[in-house]
C-alpha cells in the first residue's frame, strides 16, 4: 500500500489516540463561542499505518511525544522546515529492520571495489534518465548515450558532470538562462524543495531495508548524516526535475514556493515509475532499489535495481 504524505503548513496541534494521528487547529480551540459539539468535528484523525511523510511548515506547530515516538515507529520520514518554508531537517528511526545489525555490519565491511562499481551503476542509470528525459523534449541525446555507456568503475572520468553541464543547458527554454546552483536564482528554489522530499524519501527506504543512511558509496563528507541517501537518489531525479519543467511549462509563477507549487512536489513518493519493468508509486520503488542495494551489500546480487524514465 503506498503511504500518505502529509504536510502542515498553518497552526496546529498534533497528537496521537490509538494510533491515530490527531490534529486539532488552535483557532478552534481556543474559540469559547462554539459549542463543543463544532470543536469536535474539526478535529482530524488519520491512521498512522498509512502515513509515509509527514512535512512540518509552521513555527506555530505543536507535536506531542508520542506522536513522534509513534511516527518513527512506523518508519514515517518526518520534515521541518525553516522559517523560509524551505525543508531544514530530518527525523528517521533507529530500527525498523529485524536483521538490521547485520545489514550494518555488511554495509560496513563492504569492499572499495564493491562501491565502485555501483556507483559507476548508479551513475550510468542517471545519466540515461536525464537522456530521457530530454528525449522527451525531441533532444539529441547521442552524447549522453555515449556517455552513460563510457561510465567507468567509481566514474573516474567523471562523465557525471560532462551529461550534467549538458542536461541542464537544454533542459529549460533558453530564455530563462537557467544554471544550477544551490542557492541560484529560480527555478533553483523548487528543484531544491523537489530533492529534499525526495531525499527523505530515499533516506526513509534505506532504513526500512536495514543500511544506515549515513555512510554512502560515493558520497564522504563527515558533516552530512545521509551520504547514502544522496547516493542513491541520483536516478530519481530526474523524476523531479520533469515536475518542475511541468510547472515551467504550464505559465505558473515560480518564483516563489506557493501553496500550489508544494502540492505537486508533495506528490513525488506518490508519482508513477516503471522499476523492473513493472509500474510502481516511487516510493514503493524505492523499497526494491534499497533492497537490492542491500543485497549487493550482503554479497546475493551485485547490482542495484533502478527505475527507468520512459
């Protein structure tokens, strides 16, 4: 069953009763004039089981412990964002695999070599969905082609950033003189919020399969806690990054993060994917790609089961 995200953009009160999650608005309850009967009519329960993501996006938010200890419990990708409503931090659980010591151990005591090459995997596989991607938008793709196929162990020629520099010259009409960059002007702005939903819900997939975001194949940098995370997301973006051409194409403002705008990107674990030649919500996707990562670790596969863009 593919899981809820939910997001909580206003003032509230969130609580746990019988595994449910509960929310309550202040507005109402601090309203004296109505009559009890209102105020518990507006009060919304949502089983925690369904849940997948939940986005906080408002200083004035309250959760209770048990809530959270309930959410982490049940493997639920938990975002706050910062005062610019743009994504700041991550809550995952600590366990929710029944093997989980030794996938870490695996995880841990996996050769150099091994991690090589699924990046040079992982790498190929994002380069042909970019490739896709643009062939979407009737662009020659003979060199990212090439390129996707040249991907050599741990991409030591760094055929990466050669696709990259191509994809995102072409990727958006040449009148927005568009350039990647973190904190570059837009569309930068809704790309950056589009990962990291997408990051969680990678990050969220790892733990389910017993790994530890934290320690990644490619990625090293001591200060981020989901180099793993980052590793294996690569493929799915261009998941995104077709959402965001969406929104581009369609007229709407993207300057600013709206409410609309956030919508659509909420959808992401939600959206359709054909992974394994078979069509799949992404982030039930993700629970096969972590898998098989796992496996790989674990020494039963050498290869990690990415979706296709088409």
């Amino acid at each position: 069953m593919i899981k809820r995200t939910l997001y909580f953009g206003n003032p509230a009160y969130l609580g746990m009763t019988n595994a449910q999650l509960i929310v309550r608005l202040p507005e109402v309850e601090k309203n004296d004039t109505l009559p009890e009967i209102l105020k518990k009519e507006a009060v919304t329960t949502i089983p925690i089981e369904d849940i997948g993501v939940v986005v906080i996006d408002h200083q004035q938010i309250t959760l209770t412990h048990s809530l959270i200890a309930s959410l982490l419990e049940n493997n639920v990708a938990l975002i706050t964002c910062d005062q610019t409503h743009h994504p700041t931090g991550l809550m995952l659980p600590l366990s929710v695999h029944n093997t989980q010591s030794e996938r870490f151990k695996a995880q841990i005591e996996s050769s150099v070599p091994l991690k090589k090459q699924l990046w040079q995997q992982t790498i190929s596989a994002k380069i042909i969905n970019q490739a896709n991607h643009l062939k979407r938008k009737n662009i020659e793709i003979a060199n990212m082609l090439h390129w996707s196929n040249s991907v050599k162990s741990d991409d030591s020629e760094n055929h990466e950033a050669r696709a990259a520099a191509f994809y995102w010259k072409s990727l958006f009409p040449k009148e927005l003189g568009f350039f990647r960059e973190r904190y570059g002007p837009p569309p930068n702005n809704i790309l950056n919020y589009g990962y990291a939903i997408l990051r969680a819900t990678v990050a969220r997939g790892l733990v389910g399969s017993g790994l530890l975001p934290t320690l990644g194949i490619h990625h090293r940098n001591k200060y981020n806690a989901y180099c793993l995370a980052d590793d294996i997301m690569e493929p799915y973006r261009p998941f995104v990054d077709e959402i965001v051409c969406n929104i581009i194409d369609s007229g709407e403002d993207y300057t600013e993060l709206t409410t609309s705008i956030k919508k659509q990107l909420l959808e992401i674990p939600s959206i359709d994917i054909i992974i394994d030649r078979e069509n799949s919500p992404l982030m039930v996707g993700l629970q096969r790609t972590t898998a098989s990562l796992a496996k790989a670790f674990e020494g039963e596969g050498r290869k990690i089961i990415y979706p296709e863009f088409v």
